[in-house]
C-alpha cells in the first residue's frame, strides 16, 4: 500500500488503482475517494461507484446542513479522523434517503489527513457491518493516502491554456442544475470527472449546496486541465448561483506552497521573495535574523525541489 501511495501518480489513477489494494485489506461493497480543499474542508472532485445526478444533490445538501451522522469536515478536524455508522444506519439522514435503498447498512467514512491539513475522504458502503478490527486498519492508512493526494495536486497544470471569461451555473432549492453559460460549458469540459457519476462536477455541487444552506457566498478552488479554477457560490433567493473563474495568483501561490508542506514561515518567506525583498528586506519584515532568513529560504527551496529565485518563480508559475 505505501508502495502505491509514493508512487507520485495523478489524484484520479491513484484513486482507480486504491480500490483494489484497499479491498484486499478490507472487503467493501461500494467505494468513493473525494479530494479535498484543505483549506475549506469541501470536496474538490469524486472516483467511486457513481452517484445520479439527483442523489448528489441530495447528499451534498445533507452534507452541508451538518445535522447527519459523522459529517466530513468533524472528521477532518477531530483527533480520530475515522468513523462508522454502527449498529442503527437508520438514525443518519444520507443512509435512509440513499444508501439503505440500495442494500448498504454501514458506512466508514475517513478524513485523509496529513499533519492537520485534510486533502479527501474515503468512503467504503458494505451490506453488512464493519469491524473495529477493520475500522483501525483504515485508520493506520490515513496519513498515506493523504500524502498520495497531497503529491498528486502538486502535479496539476499550472494554466497553459488561454484566458476565458467566467461562467456561470445557476441551481435550484433542491441542488439541481438549471442553467449554464457556454463559457461555464467551456471550463467545466477542463475539470476532471468520474464518468460514473453524474450531473456536473461535485466540486460545484458540493459549494452550490453550501450557499443554499448557510446562506452566504463561499469559495473553493479546483483543479482543471486549465490550471487551477476559482469557485465563488452565492446564495439567492431561488438558489445558488456559482461562479468559475481562473484562480487568482494569490490561490495558485497559497495551493502549490501548501501542497509542497511548507511551514508559515516558510511560505512567508517564499511571497516575501515573490515581491522582490532582499534577503536584509525580508529579516527586517518578519523581524528575524539573514541567517534564519537563509535557512528557511533553503528550506522552502528544498521541498520545492528548486535552486534559486528564478526557480521558485517558474515553480509557482509567476
């Protein structure tokens, strides 16, 4: 398994080979692997069996209302990321409106965190109950395929493609798709999907069902074969508009540094060099020594896998 995880494969053919490495550990009936915003906790794209278009809607609805059994983001904040449903499935609201119809009684549900930063979850359904034996061997996986998805976003295009202006998805009250713009139908078409799944991409779901149920404007970022999109969610009336759009320098920057595990100060090091401060400039800023400026620079260099300034500004695509 750690073999498969260091492997430095793309987030969806790490998923696809996960499935069968995790099966012969534990036996499982279903299966979804999420990525994750680490920074907001919300999903980012799905490989699994494939949920319809409505189902998901529904789920991320549940999700979001955070009134179910082991919600996501609890389980990426809380000191055991790993959890079943038990012996009542019928207390948790996802399992009675989807998975019980279709035969599930359990669910294990685990946050794939990496030193405190969650990069997906892991999903596994079975007709009968887990084990806590089986529970604890999840659980000893964690930190491994957090750190295969962590490297896999590493490895995302920067943006190649040419500008596009933004588009915009407007759903329901009920999480359903109502309209498109073609220019959202251009962006969409660069944002890697499950073909089992259906209805847009999840990244979006999951946010437009945010903003219907806090009622604010929230944001994420995903990945796309045109490099890294901005993801805006308002909250209407009628329901949520979504806005994609290229993401902001800041975002692309803030992604890559936390992907590459560079502590906070070594980040603030890295935007300091971005603005073109001295080494004398940036010790005065972050009130520190040149030598501590010199080692975290080296420091950050080093888990960028870069030799100098010029590098870190082509890694960061800037």
């Amino acid at each position: 398994m750690r073999e498969l995880c260091r492997r430095g494969l793309d987030a969806d053919t790490f998923r696809r080979l996960l499935r069968a490495r995790l099966f012969a550990l534990v036996p499982f009936d279903a299966y979804c692997v999420n990525t994750a915003d680490p920074h907001t906790l919300d999903v980012t794209s799905s490989i699994g069996d494939g949920l319809d278009a409505a189902e998901a809607s529904r789920l991320f609805a549940i999700e979001h209302a955070r009134t179910d059994v082991n919600i996501l983001a609890d389980l990426a904040r809380a000191r055991i990321n790993v959890a079943t449903i038990g012996a009542h499935p019928e207390r948790s609201e996802r399992m009675r409106a989807i998975f019980l119809p279709r035969g599930y009684v359990d669910e294990l549900r685990a946050a794939l965190v990496e030193h405190g930063r969650c990069w997906g979850y892991l999903h596994l359904f079975r007709t009968t109950r887990f084990t806590p034996a089986e529970k604890r061997i999840i659980a000893s996986l964690v930190k491994d395929v957090a750190v295969a998805l962590r490297s896999a976003g590493a490895h995302t295009p920067n943006g190649a493609a040419g500008p596009v202006a933004p588009g915009v998805l407007t759903f329901g009250r009920d999480g359903m798709l109502r309209k498109t713009t073609s220019t959202a139908h251009t962006l969409l078409d660069a944002i890697p999907v499950d073909e089992r799944h259906g209805g847009p991409p999840h990244a979006i779901v999951s946010l437009a069902a945010a903003a219907n149920a806090r009622g604010v404007t929230v944001e994420s970022a995903v990945a796309s074969r045109r490099g890294p999109l901005r993801l805006v969610a308002l909250a209407e009336v009628e329901g949520a508009v979504v806005i994609v759009d290229a993401a902001r320098r800041a975002q692309i920057v803030d992604a890559i540094l936390t992907q590459h595990r560079l502590s906070s100060r070594e980040q603030e090091v890295c935007r300091a060099i971005l603005r073109g401060l001295s080494d004398k400039e940036i010790a005065t800023t972050l009130v520190v020594g040149i030598e501590t400026v010199k080692a975290h620079t080296r420091a950050a260099f080093a888990k960028l896998s870069v030799s100098g300034r010029g590098g870190l500004l082509a890694k960061l695509g800037v």
